[in-house]
C-alpha cells in the first residue's frame, strides 16, 4: 500500500473548521510541555484545559470535546487518574489520543500504554521507536528520541492500526498517518523541531482536538499534521535557532490559514 | 455605584515602591503556567518562589510577602498544602490571594474554593464566569475562557467582596477591582492576551504581590491591573502574534515604568 | 589558593565533543524550569529526559549518561523518586548533580539536601547563599535569591567540596568551580540572567551533562559554565528585555561553538 500525499486543500477547509468549532481539549499530558502545548491550541484556536485530579478529571473528559493522554512524566496518582478520564470519556463518546512518550525505553509507562491501548483510543502519535514498541517490535528506545526512521515504522502502525482500531500516526521527517488499510503522508516541517521540547508532544494535542471534527477522521488528522509542519517550515524562515523558533511558529500557526491558502 | 477610573499616575508611584520593595511571592499554583508566572513577577521587580510540600510551603507563607493560591491544576495533596500554607499565612498575617480557574465547571475546585473563601483572602481575582460561579450564579463555565462578559459580572463582584471581606477582581476587556463599596476600572490591554495561557493567572500572582505594599489595597491592586494591561497594550504594538506576545509583553513589564510615565 | 581562570579553548574544544556525545541527560527537576532546562540542553546538543516515577526514575538512572537532582519544588513522593533514582546512579557509575535550590530557607529540603550529600554527588551547583547553607554557615536565604555576594562563598565551596569528594560550583557574577584544592573561575554573563527563571537550574542541568564528558571533570564543569555565561553575553547584546532574552539566549547556545572559536 502505498502511501497517498494528504491534501493540502483540505487542510486549509479543515482548520477554518477547527477554529470556528474550538474543540474544547482536555490535556493530560506532561509536565515538560503544558504551556508549550496549550500556547500550540490557542494559537490554532482551539480551547485547552489541563485537568488532573481523577474526581475532576473524570467530570471533565465528559464535558471536553476530545482528551489527550501523554505519558511522558507519567506517576502512579497520575496514572489512576488518566485510567478514569479514559473510562468516562468512552462512557461520554469523547474521542481521546494516546501520546506514548518514550515507551520503547520505561517498563511502567510500556505496561500502562498497553493497558489504555484495550480501552479504544482514537487515535495514537508517536515517533518510530515509540511506535515500534507499541506493536511489540524491539525499538531500542533511548528516551524520547526517534532512533528509527519513520518509514522502517510504518509497517507497525499499520498492524498497531488494525490491532487497536485507532487511527496511528507516526511522525518524523516525513508523517504517516494510517488506519490500517489507507496511509496518508505529510511532508514539510523542519529539522529544527528537534531541537525545541513539546513540538511532538503539542501535534498529539492537536491531533486529539482534531479527532473532534466531524467528517473524514484520518483525513482530518492528516491536516493537524500539516498545520504543524507548515508552521514549522514559515518559523524556520524567520528564527535565528531554536529558541527564536519557539515564538515564531506559534505566530506561524496564528496566521496559518491564509498561509497555508497561498 | 458607578466605577471610577483607575489613575494611571497611581500606577506609575506603586510600580516604583513595587520594585523597592520586591515582595517575596510564594506561588501556589497551576503547573502550566508556573514559567510564565515567576517570569512575569521577575519582569515586575518581584522575588517569585514556588514552594508546595505542605511542611515547607506551612513554613514559606509565614516567611513570604504574599502568597497566591490558584487551583487550575488542583489535585488531593495539593489542595491540603495549600490549605496548611493559607492557614500559616492567615497567622503571620501574610496577605494572601485566590485565583478560582474554571471553579464554575468542576466540582472538586468548587467545594475547595468555597472553603477557602472563609479563610478571609486578601483579593479573589477571576474572569466573569469564575466570580459568577463563586458568587452562586449559574456561570455555565467552559473550563478556563471568560463566557460572560465581564460587566455582567460586577455586581457579583460586589456582592462576593461584601459576603468575604476581599478585595474582589472580575478581569476581561475592563478589569473591575471592587470591596463591595468603591470599584475602580481599568482599561487598556488586547485581545491577544487570551491566546496566550497564563495572563490572567500571571495577573493573579501580580495581584498578590501588590497586596504586601504599603497604601490603600484596592488603588494598589488597579495598579497591578493597569501594569498588565499597559504592557498589553505595548507588546500588541511590536508582536507577530501570540508566540512574539509573550517575550514581548515581559520586556514591556521589564520597561515598563517609563512607559506609563509617558 | 587564587582561582585560575578558566580556558576559552577547552570551552570550544569540550563543547564540539558535547554536541558529538550528546549526552543523555536524566532531570529530576522543579516545575517552574522544565520546558526552559529541556530546551537549553535541547540548543547545545544534549538528549534531556524527564522521568520521575520511583520504578522508572530506578530504571532511567541506569540508561542515562548523567543524572539532575534539583529540590526547587520537592515534595514527599519526588523526594523517594530522587532517592531510589540516585542510588541506582551510583550502581550504574552515572555521575550525579545535585541543585540545592534555596537550601537555605526551608527545613524540608535542607534535611533531604544534606542526605544526598552523603550520597557521593558528582558536582553541586548553587548560587552563594545555597553553598553556604550547605557547608553550614548562615546564608540568611531569601528563597532563591543570591544575597550574599559570590566570593564570600568560595571558601564554604572549598570546605563543602573537600567534604563531599563533589566538585562545587558556586555561581553569581563570577561563577567558581573548585575541588577542595584547585578553583577555575569563569567570567561573562549579564545580570539580566537573574531577571529569567530557571537559568541557574538550566545551568546546573548543563553542569550535569557536562560529568558525562571524559577528561578533567573539573575542567569539563567550569566550561559548562562558560558556554552558559557566553551565551547570556551574546543573548544580551540583542535582546530588548527578559523577555526577548530567553529566546536569544537558546539561539545563542545553539549557535555557540563559532562564537566561542572567534
């Protein structure tokens, strides 16, 4: 199967959508990239609201429009209440996304992240090692970085995809974004996204609010990929390095829709 | 009763005292916007600490200058040091100061901030929704956005302030400081600030700090109000977007005095 | 004993080897710097990891190059994390730092501070009042503020690192690193560093990456401290503010290893 390129058109009309919906998206997520990833939301007009004690959580994944779980700084209290916004949120119909930060390389979190796999996730983001160790393949993880090109990955979220029903993403130089049957590419983006913390962790943010759209899922997903690596290709035009960059590309996702019109 | 204007030549004389003084601000607060927080109150003059163990955060609030609660990422633990900490700062008569993010939409919060109002805060500062909810109205809260404008809010404020003896701080496109019997306006700032996480929570921990000078609590505090949204104002006027807004805004902060002078 | 100066052609040459290495850098550190002490080891080329669970804290120490402790915002369950993570380090032969922020102020760390000590850290980082707490005189600490000037402190460093077996950093408008028997001094920097929090954690966090190099650790520390104070110097001459200096700051990290050679 090869991989079709996503559109670009539909990006476009997917995010007019996306700021008029303002998917209001409950982020339980680390404690890395909390203001990273909600500056990401607002500047693509979303609503993001960071909720964590479990009776809250719980309350609150029925009343959001989509959940992201991350378990990049994951704890045991943190775990339970992760546990229980999952529940409601499929009780309330909420679609919620599975970031599995850095699993190839923690026992813990690899357990848990296999646990919340059975519970139905929408949809998963994660860089190759992340999403080879999902599908059980040895991804010699070394913590959050991407050891393994993405394309060697797609395999595995093919089968991760139609193990788990989720549509599964897998995100490098290149994104793929998969059902298990028909894969979409994104391209774009810049290296220098590397070299800033959050900017995988915020596409999973967007990625999870994105799954609130209505119409084509993995076609809406594939242009929450492409809202990302657009801006990161106009704030790699502009920036004087990584630190510059992190201004510039949220301004970039600020004023995309015309940008990504022209 | 009509709000009186805000004088910006107050503000310009309790800036200057702000800075001498540099109150020691022990933050009790959410963990997105913790960077953003210490940044704002560091640009201002002030000494910013972080302090949550509730042994130490019990020993801080006695040694600190202000001390704010803001329970937008409230949890179990968290909310029992906080407790320990208002309850130390209520005996060293260290003024302290409450932030009631999403408090309409969430149970838990409620209850909390609901029993923390009876342990006589300095200042409450909230958008509409927030002072709504706290005041008894139905404010039908959307997590942490402002879905009430906020004049609709000022008799609320007025009433909360009366029932708790606090200086009550209803903020949006005017921010009204009232103690139930004189209110006083501030105008300026812009619309960006709301696409950009932590402003108002940024404006909490300003606010607390502002209670530990010297003078008349309410002027004080419109102060407090009026450098924020000044720097709003200035910062609009050279970023690209939300992203160049925020390094923009704690320069403006960091300039700042002249510029009201101006 | 006078202090050497520290060499600029070791801070080049360590920092190329740095970049190559790229060393695995395990943080267990405060909520406020997370995103800011990622992003600068992120510029210099080192792999930052954040991994605080006890059971995976244990595992993670063993897998990293080099291992942060830093008590800014410690609590009961991170305090048992950091002590099960240093003690797998030591196991492992993973060199360990250890940032006694604000040690001097609050009872709870100091305990837990001078537990760790007798732990066998690689390096200690503070700034005058934290390493003079720590070698037991009175520091009169104001949080994290440096009150005492940074020379009163070199012989407590001296004292506490001749105890310790660690090599002591004690930073301010000069930064001195010392043994017990030899001291570099390292100059440069801007006082605007003070007015942006977490750039003395961030540099502790380097300091720590920096025991993962081979060579003279002594050495290797007290470039560490150069690349940090040469990129404030170069951020300085560009910035308008705090806030424009954070961004410029991490370009300037990025970006440093020509500025450095010219």
């Amino acid at each position: 199967m090869q991989p079709d390129l996503h559109s670009r058109e539909h990006a476009v009309r997917t995010l007019k959508q996306f700021r008029t919906l303002s998917p209001l998206t409950h982020c339980m997520t680390n404690d890395v990239v909390q203001s990273f990833t909600a500056n990401t939301l607002l500047a693509l007009g979303a609503s993001p609201a960071m909720v964590i004690e479990p009776e809250e959580a719980r309350q609150f994944a029925a009343l959001a429009s989509a959940l992201l779980i991350n378990v990049g700084t994951l704890t045991q209290p943190r775990a339970r209440a992760m546990r229980t916004a999952v529940e409601q949120a499929n009780s309330a119909k909420t679609p919620w996304t599975l970031d599995p930060v850095a699993v190839g390389a923690l026992e813990y979190r690899r357990r848990f992240c296999f646990e919340l796999l059975t519970l139905k996730p929408a949809a998963v983001r994660g860089n190759a090692s992340e999403i080879l160790a999902l599908a059980g393949e040895d991804a010699s993880g070394r913590g959050v970085d991407a050891t393994d090109a993405v394309a060697t990955a797609l395999p595995a979220a093919q089968i991760l995809a139609r193990q788990t029903g989720a549509i599964v993403v897998v995100t490098g130089e290149v994104d793929y974004v998969t059902d298990g049957e028909r894969t979409l590419s994104v391209t774009g983006g810049d290296p220098l996204m590397t070299k800033v913390v959050g900017t995988g962790c915020a596409l999973s943010a967007v990625v999870a609010a994105s799954c609130a759209l209505p119409g084509n899922r993995i076609e809406n997903i594939a242009s929450a990929c492409g809202w990302m690596k657009q801006a990161g290709r106009i704030a790699r035009k502009t920036c004087h390095g990584p630190g510059s960059f992190i201004p510039a590309f949220l301004d970039a996702l600020y004023t995309l829709e015309t940008e990504v019109a022209a």
